[in-house]
C-alpha cells in the first residue's frame, strides 16, 4: 500500500497529497519522509502546478513519528540520529519553500511533528474537533527539526509553553496561535479547502510564488532595512507579464488572463 495518495485535476493544475498510513493515524517514518521529499522536489520543479493540497487519510491527520520508526531509533547511534533528522529538516524545508501555496486539510489530531507539516503549510484548515501537541518532551526528546517553523507561526512566548507542557490544546487555541486559519466543522473541510483553493487559482501564480519568497526574506526585520528589497520587488513584479496583465485587467475591468507556462 503506498504510503502517500496523489491525485492531480488536470483543469486546474491542482496537486492532492494524503498521508495513506490510517492505521497509525497517518505516523510518519522514513519512508514518508522520502515520499513527501519526492513530491516536494517534483513540486517545485513544475511550473504548470497552481497549488497543493496535503491531507491525512482516516481518522487523524498525523500522529506524528510511527512508533516502530522510534523503537528503531532507540539503538542509533548519534550519527544515525543525525542523519534521520537531516532527512526530515531536508523535507519540511522543501515543503515550507514550495513556490506555490501549500494547504493543509486536517482533522481528528495533529502530534508532534505532525503540527511541524501542519506549521510548514501557507494556509490550514482544521476540523473544530481537532487536537494539537508538541508532545516530544513527555517522549524524553524535543521538537526540535520543526520548531523554526513551528515557532514562526506561534511565537516565543506559546513555543516556551507549548514545548514545554507538552500538553495538547484544541482548535480554537491552535486557531489563536496562527498555527490554523480556518476552523470549521468536520463535515465542512472540503468546502471550506475548495473556497480558499478557487480563491488561489484567481491569484497570478508569480505573484504569489514571489510573496513567499518575500514574506520568508523580510520577516523579523525592520521596514528601514528592507527598503531596497521591498521596492526593487515591487518595481520587478510591475514590469512582469503577469503584472502588466493583471493592472491592465483591473483596469479594463475584465478577468486577468495570467501565464500558463507549460
């Protein structure tokens, strides 16, 4: 049984990913990791792809670090343990800089370095029923390949709690933190996914791939020190093909006809 499910809609150029593990809550191991790491470098390679979904099958969106993968990693030494983290820094790496807009559809739990995919995603809808926790420390371990992104999303003050306790918090905190954007009903996930992914395919795809780029060069740093970039961005998107189209678009008051690369 393959590990992850992909579908792609042709119409739209919509890519699908579900974690296909349900019978351990979606847990990953290593070779999900390598799974999601393909996907993510095909990804980014692709420049028809307009944006992707990732999902949990069954239950739970992701438990976090299969329990067989872990009985494993009780007998590495320092340097196997190293190299299975650097895998794992390696994907959520490729999955937090995907030129496209990553959403994540989750439901039931999000553990570990489940919340570390869930942090890595540009928009996150959630169940209202769902359960979030950095639960490394009651492990003995920490969370510590995920926490840049984690941190990113939550801030100090609730990573120092959070990481901490170790203690499992709902929705609507999790909604508080940033760490989701949408909490819904479950039986509203796909609706809700659907709306924010019509809302992307109006977006040009250049734009929004230079946004990424952008909010992930000058978050934390001063408006007097990002002038330079902030301009020159802006000067730079102005000229391109999609934004003389979508200015001459607005305009003219019709729909923008953005590049289709292919």
């Amino acid at each position: 049984m393959p590990v992850l499910l992909t579908s792609r809609d042709d119409a739209t150029n919509v890519l699908r990913v579900t974690l296909n593990r349900p019978d351990v809550r979606n847990a990953f191991d290593e070779e999900v990791i390598a799974a999601l790491t393909g996907v993510a470098r095909d990804a980014a390679r692709d420049p028809t792809l307009r944006a992707i979904v990732m999902a949990g099958e069954g239950p739970a969106f992701c438990a976090g670090a299969d329990l067989a993968w872990m009985m494993k990693a009780v007998a590495y030494t320092r340097q196997d343990n190293l190299r299975d983290a650097e895998d794992l820094a390696r994907m959520l790496d490729l999955l937090d800089s995907l030129p496209v807009p990553l959403i994540g559809r989750v439901q039931g739990a999000a553990l570990g370095g489940g919340v570390g995919l869930v942090a890595v995603c540009d928009i996150v809808v959630a169940a209202e029923d769902t359960v979030f926790a950095f639960s490394e420390a009651k492990l003995g371990i920490i969370p510590a390949v995920i926490s840049p992104y984690v941190m990113a999303k939550i801030g100090l003050s609730a990573a120092r709690e959070l990481f901490l306790t170790a203690a499992r918090f709902d929705g609507v905190r999790a909604r508080e933190l940033g760490l989701v954007h949408a909490l819904v009903p479950a039986q509203s996930l796909d609706e809700t996914v659907d709306r924010y992914v019509r809302e992307i395919l109006t977006s040009a795809p250049t734009a929004m791939a230079a946004a990424k780029d952008l909010i992930k060069e000058i978050h934390g740093s001063r408006p007097a020190e990002v002038i330079a970039i902030t301009t020159g961005r802006i000067a730079e998107q102005r000229v391109s093909e999609d934004g003389q189209e979508g200015m001459r678009a607005f305009l003219e008051k019709r729909k923008p006809r953005w590049v289709r690369p292919s």
